[in-house]
C-alpha cells in the first residue's frame, strides 16, 4: 500500500540554482536529513569545485553521501541508487524526513523511478575501442553509431557524453538488447513515495551571472590549490573523479600549456553549458512541481511539502 512506503522530499534544479540553501531550510523545518544527489560530491577531497556546502553551512543538518570516497574509487548509477536507498531506510527509521538535494538529474531520476540497468558487465577492451574511436573520429561519430543501433537512446543522450553513448552501445552490441528496451524491462515498483520539487532557473542571463560569480568565489577560496593537491595524488587518473567539472579545466594551466585566466574561463563556460543540460535533462522529467527560485522559495516549498506528507 502506498501509505507504508517511505516518503522522501527531492530537490532539483541546476548548478547555482539555490538547492544547498533550499535543503537546510526544509531540513530544519520538515525534522529531515539531507541526502546528497550529486555524482562528485562523494569524493573526499574534491570540496570547492563541487560547491560542497561546509559545515557551517549544513547548520547542524546531517548530509549523507558526501566524502565517502577516495578520488581513486570508481562512482556509478548503481552505486548511487544503493547507498541512496539505504540512507532513505536510516533517516526514515529513526522517524525523519529524507531530503535528497542535488543536480544530476540522471542519477535521481533513475533513483525515485526504481529502474535497474546497467546489469550486464562492461567488456574493458572494447569499451576502450571505443573511446579510441571517439577520440580519432569524434564523439559525433561514435554517437552516430549509438543512432544505428539504438535510435531511442540516442535521441536520449548528448553526443558530448561520450561515457553514457558507449555504455549504450555495449548494451545494444554485447547484451544483445538496446539500452532503451532493456530499461523497460527491467523496471521495478517504485521504492518509496517521492515529492519532486524543481528550481525554476531565472533567465539565462541572471543564471549565468549567478555561474560567473561563483566560480570568481572559488577561485578566492582556493580551487587552484585544491586542484594542484588532487592532480599531484593522480585525479587525472581516476575512473570517474577525473570527469568533474571544475578540476580538468585547469590541467592546462597546471602543465604550462594555458593562462589562469584561460582556464577560468574554460571552467565558466563549461559550468554555464552544463547548467543549460541540466535545464534540458529536467525539462523532459515528469512530476516535477515548480518552484521558483529566490527569497520566497523556501516557504513555498515548505507549504507544499507539509500538504503533501498530509495527504499521504
């Protein structure tokens, strides 16, 4: 039955939207926990460039899910649903409310959806066959394959997440179904009840000042030096760390190849492109409640929350 299922609250919305902020004050005022729903976050070390909020700012709320890791160790979908899940049972059983609070929309939704994937084992040569190819040819190229074997897919994933396309194409080539079949038939009930509140950007122009400023306040905190001390134990090496945002941009620089300012630059612009996919990504969600960012965000959502854990 629907009302002995957990209830969690999710926040989403992109980069720089406000969600950090959003979390605490319905954490504080729901009697919640706070369950992180971003990818990079979980690294221990890797603080300024994923925006993880300080102890300070988590005001006493405990989080889940941030610096659980070494940068070494690998970060998957699955790994996320699992240890996502389990923290919902922990915060549920001691009679709080979960709060997941993050922007990689692929993560969560794969989460509250209960979909399971990713179920065959990767082929290493071949996956690196197919990042040669990627490399040589292009992520257009190898995209274009995805197309030829899994059309609905394809149209699913960015050509630029060379990562995603290629797991995709090792479904549709090796586990001898597409990616897009094998998750409708692997789709479970969903595992607890979710309210998924979203973030409504501002306009671009606001949302990419918003993005500018941020990194000019962490550069001033110290991202260069946090970069520095990652690359010098291997970040460059790592299965997924190495793909954060807010790191790689300044391996230039740190090899002489690039100017500071260059590097900067890079990283604002790639934040800002990847502010934009979140806001794509969302807007193919459903169930999704709006709520708009800025000073009044916190009690609306709160009234919002309150009437639906009434309802339930």
């Amino acid at each position: 039955m629907t009302d002995m299922k957990n209830k969690v609250i999710v926040i989403l919305g992109p980069t720089a939207s406000g969600k950090t902020s959003l979390g605490i004050q319905l954490a504080k005022s729901l009697n919640g926990e706070i369950i992180s729903g971003d990818s990079m976050q979980v690294y221990r070390g890797m603080d300024i460039g994923t925006a993880k909020p300080d102890m300070a700012e988590r005001e006493g709320i405990p989080h889940h899910l941030i610096d659980i890791l070494d940068i070494s160790e690998k970060f998957s979908v699955a790994s996320f649903c699992d240890l996502a899940t389990r923290a919902v049972e922990d915060i549920c059983s001691v009679g709080k409310t979960p709060i997941i609070v993050g922007g990689t929309g692929m993560y969560i939704e794969t989460l509250v959806s209960g979909r399971l994937y990713e179920t065959e084992s990767a082929d290493e040569d071949k996956r690196r066959e197919y990042e040669r190819f990627a490399a040589e040819n292009g992520a257009t190229a190898l995209h274009a394959r995805l197309a030829e074997l899994d059309p609905v897919s394809a149209e699913k994933i960015h050509p630029n997440n060379v990562k995603r396309v290629i797991r995709a194409i090792e479904i549709a080539e090796t586990g001898g179904n597409t990616k897009s079949l094998l998750e409708q038939s692997l789709k479970a009930d969903k595992p607890f009840e979710s309210l998924m509140l979203y973030l409504t950007p501002p306009d671009r122009e606001t949302m990419y000042s918003r993005i500018n400023k941020r990194v000019d306040i962490m550069m001033e905190s110290g991202l260069l030096k946090e970069v520095t001390e990652l690359d010098n134990i291997g970040l460059r090496n790592t299965p997924t760390a190495s793909q954060a945002i807010g790191y790689k941009e300044f391996f230039p620089y740190i090899d002489g190849e690039a100017s500071l300012a260059e590097c900067v630059e890079k990283l604002k612009q790639h934040t800002r492109n990847y502010a934009k996919r979140q806001t794509t990504y969302f807007g193919h969600m459903t169930g999704l409640i709006p709520v708009s960012a800025g000073e009044n965000s916190g009690e609306s959502a709160k009234r919002i929350c309150e009437q639906w854990l009434k309802t339930l």
